[in-house]
C-alpha cells in the first residue's frame, strides 16, 4: 500500500495525493484503485501521474468526515493481484518533414541525426498513464534521456491531429488541430478519439503504445 494524503476540495470534491514518484506499480495500483472507488455512489473518478480526483455528481450522502472514511478504506485494502489489462497499440509514425515540420531543428538541438531520433524513439515501449489536454491525448512514461528537450519557447499556433511530438521528458500524440508548444517529430494516420465510437479514446491508462516508422507514401495510402 502507499502512503497518501486526502483534500477536501470545495463541496463535492477529494484530492488524493500519493507520496511516490510515477511508476508502472503506481499506474496499476491508481487504474485498481479507481475502479474500486468508482463503487461509490455518483461518482466521477480520474487520476494524473501520482494523484486520484473524486468528484461527487450528487450532494455526500452523510456526512463528509463517513463518506471519508469509506475513501479511506478502500484506498487501504489490500489487492491480492494487481493485473491490468492494458491493450498494446502498434502505432504507425511518419517521420518525414512534410508531415513534421519541427524533426529536422529537433533533431539538431539535441545533438542526433535524424535516423537517430527515429531509432532511439521506436525503440521502448511506452506506457500510457492517462489521458488529457485534449480528449484521447495520452500522456507516455519512457522517452529515451537522449530525447529530452524543453518546449519550444514560441508555441505553434496549430498543430495538425496525429501529431507526434516531443516536450520536455515526455512524448504524445495531438489527437486534435490544437496549438501547442511540443516538438512535432512525426505524424500517424491513426484516429486517436471519435465521439461516434464507444469506447471513444482509443487509447485508456494502463495501455501501452509501440511506434513503428512508416514512409511517406505509405503515410498517403493509409486507410482511415
């Protein structure tokens, strides 16, 4: 079990806060753990890297300090078995400047060529810890240190959907036209949400995604 703290945020409202750096035991034990607190009643349960938001839909049934102590207790059982079952995505990137306008500056700030930056991208495997910014965003743990780069100091104003892009430590994928200030290294052909499919994300915390790299013409002909 680890060690947590819980705020009392406005009326309908618990922050937990998780004393341990994000980790793969973390993330299973947070995607456990929101399922259980989900048996409560009218709740909305979501969670970052170390921390779990309950937001109650319907005014506490009791009071605070009770429905508390049922928060509590179900964050101290005990789990016989942690196992996600998280989905493995084989993402097609296309890592060509027609489609990444920022890989060719990239890769000079950071000291690569650009096979390098594509090698050293494709090689982990990348656990996906939530979703957010935008709806179907996944935010991935695993970018290689070589990698690492601050955001641009001047955001883009529109980054196209299927984005793949680096900031700081970490890499993701834009699944909308939005502006940003990541570094756009690729694209995907792949639809990350659709609000006609259920579920509507393609990817959930406790996936995990695999880039493979993929030309430019096979980028074209891709079937959406």
């Amino acid at each position: 079990m680890y060690n947590f703290t819980i705020s009392r945020l406005g009326e309908y409202a618990m922050l937990i806060q998780v004393a341990e750096k994000p980790s793969q035991d973390l993330l299973q034990w947070l995607v456990c753990k929101k399922e259980q607190l989900q048996s409560l009643p009218a709740v909305e349960v979501v969670f970052t890297y170390n921390e779990i938001l309950v937001k109650f839909l319907l005014p506490l049934e009791g009071p605070y300090d009770t429905v508390r102590a049922s928060v509590e207790e179900i964050l101290e059982s005990s789990i016989e078995s942690i196992g996600v079952n998280g989905v493995l995505h084989k993402v097609p990137v296309c890592y060509n400047t027609q489609v990444a306008p920022d890989l060719e500056e990239y890769a000079s700030q950071v000291n690569l060529r650009v096979d390098q930056v594509v090698a050293l991208h494709t090689s982990p495997v990348y656990p996906v810890y939530f979703i957010g910014f935008l709806p179907g965003f996944p935010y991935l743990d695993g970018l290689d240190s070589k990698l690492h780069l601050e955001r641009k100091a001047t955001p883009s104003q529109f980054i196209q959907p299927g984005s793949v892009a680096i900031g700081g430590a970490q890499t993701g994928i834009y699944p909308q036209r939005s502006p940003g200030g990541w570094h756009v290294i690729g694209s995907t052909p792949v639809q990350l949400f659709d609000i006609n499919k259920n579920p509507q994300s393609l990817f959930k915390a406790g996936d995990s995604i695999k880039f493979y790299a993929i030309t430019l013409e096979e980028y074209k002909v891709y079937e959406r």
